[in-house]
C-alpha cells in the first residue's frame, strides 16, 4: 500500500485533490447529463432510484462511516420525510422546493431526539434504541393512516407530480435532472462538512473518542449533528422517494430498507460519498437485473412470484454477507486498488 | 373480571414466548458478544422444519419436538462454525449486518422459497389436540402454552445449573468474561462459542415449532422474536438470571396494554420500554453497569 501523503493542511481543505479530478467530474457529469438520450425507459428508472438511495446512503453514510455511530432506523427518517411531503403536498400554493426543505428540517429534528441516547450509549445498545425509535414511529404512522380513511388506509396517500413552476416533473427524464441535480447538491453538501471542523471532528470521534475528547473536540456536540445532519438528508431522501413513487404507505418502510441502505454504504465503501453512490446504484440495480435475466432465460409467470422474488431476496443477503466476509472496503477499496496499480505500473503489486 | 383473564392468559403466552427467545439473545450475546439479529427468523424457522416433519413422516407433535431440537442444534452450530470465526477482530456492527442479512434476507428467503409466504393453520391441517386448561382468575391456556411456561422455567433453570456446576458451563463463562485469558488455559473458545450458539437455536426453534402449533405458521413469527429484544433487555443484556422478569414486565404491559388501553398501543409498549430501560438504566434490572459501556 502506497502512502497517500499529504503536504499540509492545504492540500487537506482543497475540494478536489488534482485538476485532472476536476477534469474527470466534468466529464462525468457530461457523460452522466447525456445518458437520458441513449438509455431505455426502464434503465431510467433504476437510475433514477439509485439516485433517490444515493442520497439517503449519502446521509446514512455521514453517520455510520463517517462518525462510527450505527442506526438501523434508517427507514424510518425516509418514512418521515415522505410523510411530512404527503402532507404539505395536500395544500397546493406550497411550492415542491419548500416541502423538500420542510421534510428536511422535520428530518433534522426528529434526529436530534433520536440521536439523544447516543450521548450515553455504544455499539449495540445503540443499535438497539435506534430500532425501538423505528418501531415506535413506523407503528405510529399506521394507526394515523389507518385513521384518515378506509381508502387511505389500504393504498397510502397519493402525491401530485412535483411543480417547479417552470417545468412540471413528470417524465424519467425530468426526473432524471432533477434526481441529478439534488444528489449533486448533497454530495457537495457532505464533501464540504467533511473537510471541514466538523468531518475531522466525525472521524476522530469514530477512531477513537477517547483521544478526539482530549484533542478539545466536544464529543456529545458532533454525534448529534452527525444525528441531526444524517436525518435530514434522509428526510429530503424520504420526500423524494414518496414524490416519485407518487404514494405514501407505511408499508413500504420495512425494516428490511433500513438493511438496504446499510448493506448499499458497506457493499459501496464505508465513509466515502463516491462509495455510497456505487453501493446505492449496485443494490438498486440488483433486483430489475435479476428480473432481466429471467425474462430471458424465459420462466413460466407462475413462478415469478413462488420462486424469483424470494430468490432476489437470499441474494441480496448472500452478496452482503459475502462482501462483509471477503471483501471489506466495498466498491471504493477496489477502485482504489485499481487506480493504484495502474498509477504505479509496470512496478505496483498486481490487484 | 373476563379482561383480566383474558389479559393474563395472553399476557403468560407473551411472557413464555419472549422469555425463551430473549434467553437465546442473551445467551449468544454473553458468549459470543453479538447481538443476534438472525435469531427471529432461526425461532420461524423451527415452525417449519417442525411442519415438515409432520406432514412428511405423519409424527405426533411430541416426538417431532426433540428432532426439532436436535437440528436447531446443528444450525446453529453450523451458523456459527460458517460465518462468525471469519469475523473475529472486526468492528461490533459487522456482527449485526452479517445476522441481520442472514435473518431476514437469506433465511426469511429461504423459508419462502421452500414454503410460500402463506399463513399455514397446525392444528387444522394435521388435527393436533390442543385441549383449553383453565386456571384460576379466568385464565384460559392451552396445553402448548402451558407447557411453553413450564419449558421456560425448566430450561432457565438448567441454563443457569449448567452454568454453575458443569465444566463446559464453567468454560462458558471464563470464555465470554475474557476470551484471550480463557484460550491461554487451553479452552477452545470456538467450541465453546458454537455450542452456545447451538444451544440458544435450538430453544428458539423448539419454541418457535411449538408457538407455531398453537398459534399459526407464516413470517410474522420474526416479528413477534424481534419484541424479544426489550425483554432480553429490560432483564439485562448479560443477566441470564433476569430474563423471566424482564419477560414478565414486557409481555404482561403489553397484554395488559393490548386488552385494556387498544391493540395497536399494545404493539408499541415493547418498544417503548426498550427505549425507557436504554435512556435509564442500559445495563438492564440485572445487569452490572461495566457491560453496557464494554461495546
């Protein structure tokens, strides 16, 4: 492993490390700006939702990988978010891009609370909180929507298609732009908190906080703005989320999402905003390739449901369980690996 | 007065159900140090390997019981023998990721395939007598919860002699207060380790087949396990001697809650102590303070 050296704080706060970086984000982005044009409607669609779970893994990612603090609660902040829009968007002289900030901020304060047993617990037992925070709010969502009306109760509340005055957001494509634009904006939110104050202060604590508590860092203050921040990106996710899937149902919040996106920050790279977006493309893609792969290998329909859905779900758990095992440091070790073999090649150690 | 039976009598099939479960927990969580989030899905699991058994071979219920028990053995002690050496000297979460993936992916999966996701009715279907006890204070139990409640106690108790009087039980628990210092005097702490796992699977999948007998079989029984969690909590993470309290507490407020306040507030009043005992006392009624801040 070749050092990565860094000649003083500088180079530290710079945001990207080399012009040639700057160069290859440009080109992505074109690239990635392009892509609506050539792809089908149904790749759309996945990139799509692996832009709406980039941006709650981003968040999550901020937390776990980031600060070391783990939730499995995840689920319930996106439930939240997509609830607080459900809500807003019954009334509609509230514009789409104050809603989103609404289900932020409800979000970020919900997470302050949760974050609160995390000042006094470690590990599992936090684990542990954050799982009866989970329960106790996703129950509470479903006794108050199965109060609102029998109709209601069965299929959730439906959302209007986002209006952003100019453009109405209806297509993939619209979608797609925007869904870019917001993960964009997100990822540059967490990278400038990570070379920031702040993110030194995350990592130290996640390293060891006894030491970050002696260096001066108020240990209780950074875990809950990990908390605070985490949730409310994963609420602006959950606002999302419910805008393009177009209902809200509790249903959908199962503790099995919550596992999703911590298996997305662990398959992509723990505590790398590049990590959570390949982890969160790779799981999202997963499901629909699997689908593909069927159709043409060509199974009767009836076995669709009996055998390929439960299928996808023992391999999603087989490929975490797999990735923990042999493969730790996820998509971004591998990347890194590959990078560093072809910059120091013919004399590197081979991948 | 017909309330409080029926609270009672839902309360004391609670009580029997998270107890045996949560000793799991805590079991594998003294030994091993993990929290084992597959543990809902090994307890439906034992539903259905039981049902097989049954309709397969046409068995009574009562000679299916120790087979039963005898492959949760071996799961789990394979369980343990696959995955957890590899993840020794990794982060605490790793843990938790790698049961959770395995319980509610891999294992709920997996029962899906083999089975379907539909609800399958025990005493319907293979005409099991599950004859009504009744109790004092109109307390209404059938043969199978009865006999959960006696099985909790029995096995708490052997749980506990084992610990105490035999050499393994002794092994046990040098192995989980120090595994280095525990490996130097010659213990082999894996061995140690799988057999508790073996142990802990093999209760909850015993209990798993015989809640499933009296109740219905299908995936909510992953759920119900998952309550088990503030139970094994409110007694004490490391406290095998507080866990038929910490059952107690927790099934009977939630039977209570369920009867008398509203079903869906029922749901709730586990979690809700969970989160009560975590924000005053993590360690739990029984547990010393040192545990909760070890992780």
């Amino acid at each position: 492993m070749i050092p990565v050296g860094l000649d003083g704080y500088r180079q530290d706060y710079r945001l990207l490390s080399s012009v040639r970086q700057g160069v290859a984000i440009v080109l992505i982005a074109a690239v990635v700006a392009w892509l609506p044009g050539v792809v089908s409607a149904q790749t759309l669609e996945i990139l799509n939702r692996a832009a709406i779970a980039a941006i709650g893994a981003i968040g999550l990612n901020l937390l776990t990988g980031t600060c070391g603090l783990i939730s499995i609660g995840h689920a319930g902040f996106l439930a939240l978010g997509g609830m607080v829009a459900a809500i807003l968007s019954q009334f509609p002289w509230l514009p789409f891009p104050a809603i989103l900030a609404c289900s932020a901020i409800a979000g970020g304060v919900v997470g302050i609370g949760v974050g609160l047993p995390a000042l006094r617990l470690r590990g599992l037992y936090l684990v542990l909180s954050t799982l009866a925070f989970y329960y106790l709010f996703l129950y509470g969502v479903r006794v108050w929507q199965s109060h609102l009306s029998s109709v209601v109760a069965l299929t959730g509340l439906s959302l209007p298609a986002p209006d952003l005055g100019i453009v109405q957001i209806t297509s993939g494509r619209a979608w797609f732009y925007l869904l870019g634009a917001a993960l964009a904006g997100v990822s540059l939110i967490s990278l400038n908190l990570l070379r920031s104050r702040t993110g030194r202060a995350w990592l130290a604590i996640r390293d060891h906080e006894l030491v970050a508590a002696s260096m001066g860092i108020h240990a209780p203050y950074f875990k809950l703005v990990a908390f605070t921040i985490s949730s409310a990106i994963a609420g602006f996710a959950g606002a999302l989320l419910a805008y393009y899937n177009g209902t809200f149902s509790a249903d959908f919040y199962t503790i099995e999402l919550s596992i999703i996106y911590f298996a997305m920050i662990i398959i992509g790279g723990l505590g790398s905003i590049f990590g959570a977006i390949l982890g969160a493309l790779f799981v999202t893609a997963i499901p629909p390739l699997i689908t593909a792969a069927v159709t043409t290998v060509g199974v009767p329909s009836a076995w669709q449901v009996a055998y390929v859905i439960p299928m996808e779900v023992v391999l999603y758990g087989l490929l975490i369980v797999l990735v923990l095992l042999f493969w730790p440091g996820g998509l971004i070790a591998l990347w890194r690996r590959a990078h560093e073999s072809l910059r120091t090649w013919p004399l590197g150690r081979a991948l | 007065m017909l309330d409080l039976g029926a609270a009672l009598s839902a309360g004391a099939n609670l009580v029997a159900i998270y107890g045996l479960v949560g000793l799991g927990f805590v079991i594998i969580y003294r030994a091993s140090g993990v929290l084992n989030f597959a543990h809902g899905a090994m307890f439906a699991l034992g539903g259905y390997i039981g049902f097989a058994l049954c309709e397969a071979t046409g068995m009574p219920m009562i000679a299916a019981c120790p087979l039963v028990a005898l492959i949760g053995g071996a799961i789990g002690w394979l369980f343990y023998r696959a995955v957890m050496p590899t993840l020794a000297g990794q982060p605490h979460w790793v843990p938790v990721l790698v049961t959770c993936a395995c319980g509610f992916f891999i294992l709920a999966g997996v029962i899906e395939l083999v089975w379907t996701p539909a609800s399958r009715d025990f005493l319907g279907e293979l005409g099991f007598a599950n004859t009504i006890i009744r109790l004092p204070l109109e307390i209404d139990l059938s043969t199978i919860q009865a006999a959960l409640l006696v099985g909790l106690i029995v096995v708490e108790l052997t749980i506990l002699a084992l610990y105490r009087y035999t050499r393994i039980g002794i092994q046990m628990k040098a192995a989980a207060h120090d595994h280095h210092l525990a490996s130097f005097r010659g213990i082999d702490i894996h061995a140690v380790f799988a057999l508790a796992w073996s142990i802990a699977t093999a209760i909850a999948m015993l209990a798993g087949f015989a809640y499933s007998v009296d109740q219905r079989l299908d995936l909510h029984l992953v759920v119900i396990a998952i309550k088990a969690f503030p139970a094994a909590m409110v007694g004490g993470l490391e406290a095998i001697g507080g866990l038929i309290l910490g059952a107690l507490i927790v099934g009977m407020s939630e039977a209570f809650a369920t009867v008398y306040i509203d079903p869906q507030i029922g749901e709730l009043v586990p979690f809700a102590l969970l989160l009560l005992i975590l924000f005053t006392r993590p360690w739990g009624l029984f547990g010393r303070p040192q545990g909760a801040l070890r992780v």
